[in-house]
C-alpha cells in the first residue's frame, strides 16, 4: 500500500508556495504542494506594528535566500505556482525576474516584479491610474517636511503596503497629524522592512525612489460611497479576464463588516467596473497571476468609480464563497492552472450560468477598542452558535486568546475574527451578520443602527 502511496504522489504535479500552508494542501490535493518554507508566514510578528519589533532585514533576507536556492536547484521539478499571499506575490516575482535576466528556463508563468509592486506599493499605483483621486504624501524621516502643503483637512493616512489595515488613519487636524507621524516613526520601519528589502536588490530606483523611504500617502477623503471588489487574471499575453465581484460593506466611516456575494450592482455598473480594471492592469503590463482591486462607487451617481486599492494576487478568503455561489468554481485549481499556462483555467462564477441560489457572507468582526481578545469577543457564544450551525465557518486570526491587543487607534481598528455562511437572500445574510455581531462583539457598537443595506 506504501509503495501504492508513493507511486500516486510521484504522479502528482509539483505546485511550489514559499509559506508552509495546511490549508491550500487540503484543498488541492490533486496536486503536490511543495514549499521552501517549513513554516507559515508569521504575520503577526511581521505585520503588527504593537509585535513588530524586529527592523532589521535578518528574517526577509534569509526567507529570500532560500527561495533563491529553491529555485536555482529545483526549477526544472516545479509545474506551477501558488500565490497566497502579497508577501509571496513579491519574492516570487522578484527572484524569477531575476533568473529570467539569467537566461534560467523557466517552465511555469509568473508576474514580472515591476508590475507586482505597482500593485504592492499604494502610492505608486496611483500614478498610474488614468484617474486617480487626490494624492501626495510624507516622508516621515524628513525633518523639513512642510505639513502646510497637505490636502485639505479630513484626509486619508495610509502606509503603501496597506497589508490587514494597519496603519490607516482619518487626520483632522495638524495636532493629530503630528502625533501620528511621531508614532510611525517608532513602527513603520518595522512593519515596511521587508518590501524595502526587496524593492532595494530587485527594482529600478532611479525609477522609483520613493520604494525603499518611510513615506505616508496621503489621500483625498472619500465619502458617502459604496465598495466593490472585482477580482480577475492576467494571461501570459496580458489579456484580462474577470473572475467574480463581491460586495463590501462598512458598518461605519472605514471599518469592514461583511462581504457579500454574488453583487447587488447592475450589470452596466460591473461592466464600467471591469473597464477601469482592466485599463489600469493594462498600463503597467500585468500579465501571468490573479489580481485583486477594491473600488469605490459613488451612492448619488454611480457612474463615478475610483480605484481604493490594487492587491497583486487573489482574495484567498473568497474561495468557499464562491464555491458555495457558483456551481464549480474553485479558485484555488484556477490560480495553479493559470502558473502553468492554461488557458482553461476552470469554471468560472457568472450569476446568469452557475449561480446557486445561496448568497454567501464573510462576516467581518473588527473591534477599535484595546485588551485581551478574550475581552473584546464573548468566547461562551460564539462556542454556543458553533453548536448550532454546524455548516458556519469560524476563523480566528489569534489563537491566543489572552493575546492583548495595544495602541488600536487606526480608523479600520482591528480584525478578530471571521464567520463564513450561506443564505437565500441578500437581506438574509446582512441581518444574520448583524445578529452575530451583537453576539460576540462585547465593547464595539459599531453595527447599532447601521443600515448596512444603505
């Protein structure tokens, strides 16, 4: 039986991710995931700026080096690739850039870093914007910075890697501004080191130098809009496909509450929707990987759509709704099979072919208040409603629950956990979050006399 065993996984097709991930083996067995990282990525030590202690390059640089040798000694056994996450979308792309220019062959598609870190980075993905809102930004290291040449007061903070929204900000005033400023100069060496790292070995700086400095974006402040997210691929040609829309919706000013899908918008919005997207992936030559853009529609004309924000890989967190949306879809075998270059790349989810009947939601619980996760979710309920809906998913990004949150001051404060489950109706599945949420958020109120279906 042993032998058996062997025999079948030797068959398999040889599919490589960099972070160790439980998850992405049991839902692609068909193939052999192979990783060079032994481990998950840690991205609570990395990210976090309350656990992010670490500036240095030690950790970035020895992950880089290792997926370096990975390739160099085993390009030829590699089929195709998995691209979780952002982190992952930038090594990859990075060190195969490299061995391309080496003249290495290469079997399997992947994303030039250029265009991957034009999506990573926020503050030069709106340059390359057709229409971009306003913008510029600060560089928290310059000492001679004029604060008097700003946007106009409110206006939006945000770091360039917006990685699980930290360090994003609504400044009111200059007092605010100044604080926060002398805040990140403490955190955002910390949270930023590792994309410095590679966009110093693996980018053109003359082209862009803002890449590897401590700099703030600053954005005009965006109101009374709904959010949508389209998410599709780019071919080996740099044809762009979509691939589904998911509804967001924030239960106040920036902090997320659900995603729904399939949309409520009309087909004329979508399509105006996917012409924006597919220009912008257009202008900086995105080509061989999935892609992820947030977008805003304005309430009283919704023919005013902006871009929010370019993510250079898929939601992950989408995957079981769109197989419980759409008869076939599997994100997942879509993502391995365009790496290897199919142009079949699966079912895809349309509303009109394969739409279930079931609208799936990703129930978002996020809390701006301080303290141990234990005090800000009611455990004792949350275990009662596992009993009784067996068919919801719990996911909680701590597992340490007498893990304490600090310094929780940013505008999307921060997210606990996830429930993931079905229901017949649109209106079914927003009142059911909001059901949860009155449960199991014990301080925030967030969701009281919010009409989410606004």
């Amino acid at each position: 039986m042993q032998v058996i065993e062997q025999q079948n996984k030797e068959k398999k097709l040889k599919i490589y991710k960099i972070f160790y991930d439980d998850e992405v083996i049991s839902k692609c067995t068909e193939y052999e995931i192979i990783f060079s990282e032994k481990d998950p990525y840690p991205f609570f030590n990395r990210l976090a700026n309350y656990t992010a202690n670490d500036s240095s390059t030690n950790y970035i640089s020895k992950v880089v080096k290792s997926v370096e040798t990975y390739f160099n000694d085993n390009l030829d056994k590699i089929d195709g690739l998995f691209i979780k996450l952002d982190i992952e979308a930038m090594i990859i792309s990075a060190v195969l850039t490299k061995l391309n220019e080496k003249n290495k062959k290469i079997n399997f598609k992947y994303p030039l870093y250029e265009s991957v870190f034009l999506c990573n980075n926020k503050y030069y993905q709106r340059t390359k914007e057709i229409n971009p809102i306003k913008y510029s930004y600060i560089d928290i290291d310059n000492e001679n910075v004029d604060l008097n040449n700003l946007l106009k007061f409110p206006f939006f903070l945000k770091a360039p890697e917006l990685l699980m929204s930290i360090h994003q900000y609504i400044i009111t005033d200059f007092k605010q501004l100044k604080q926060i400023i002398e805040q990140l100069k403490m955190n955002l060496p910390n949270y930023n080191v590792d994309t410095k790292y590679l966009n110093q070995y693996y980018l053109n700086l003359d082209k862009y130098p803002l890449s590897i400095k401590n700099i703030m974006i600053c954005e005009e402040f965006i109101t009374n809009c709904f959010q949508l997210n389209w998410e599709g691929w780019a071919d080996n040609q740099g044809n762009i496909y979509t691939y589904g829309f998911t509804d967001e919706i924030l239960a106040d000013q920036g902090i997320f509450s659900d995603f729904i899908m399939p949309s409520k918008f009309p087909y004329i919005i979508l399509e105006k929707v996917e012409n924006i997207c597919k220009e912008f992936l257009k202008n900086i030559s995105f080509k061989n990987s999935f892609v992820n853009i947030e977008l805003w529609i304005n309430k009283i004309n919704n023919n005013i759509i902006h871009i929010i924000e370019v993510n250079p890989r898929s939601a992950f967190s989408y995957d079981n709704q769109y197989k419980t949306s759409f008869y076939g879809a599997n994100l997942y075998d879509s993502i391995i099979k365009l790496s290897m270059g199919y142009k079949n790349i699966g079912i895809i989810p349309n509303i009109n072919e394969n739409f279930t009947g079931s609208y799936s939601c990703q129930s978002v619980f996020a809390t701006r208040f301080n303290g141990k996760i234990c005090e800000l979710l009611n455990l004792e309920k949350i275990q009662e409603e596992k009993n009784l809906n067996k068919n919801y998913e719990f996911f909680f990004l701590f597992n340490d629950f007498n893990f304490e949150i600090i310094d929780n001051y940013q505008n999307g404060g921060r997210v606990l956990m996830r429930v993931f489950f079905t229901k017949k109706t649109y209106d079914e599945a927003l009142n059911e979050s909001i059901r949860l949420k009155k449960l199991f958020l014990i301080k925030d109120t967030y969701y009281i006399n919010q009409n989410l279906n606004d």
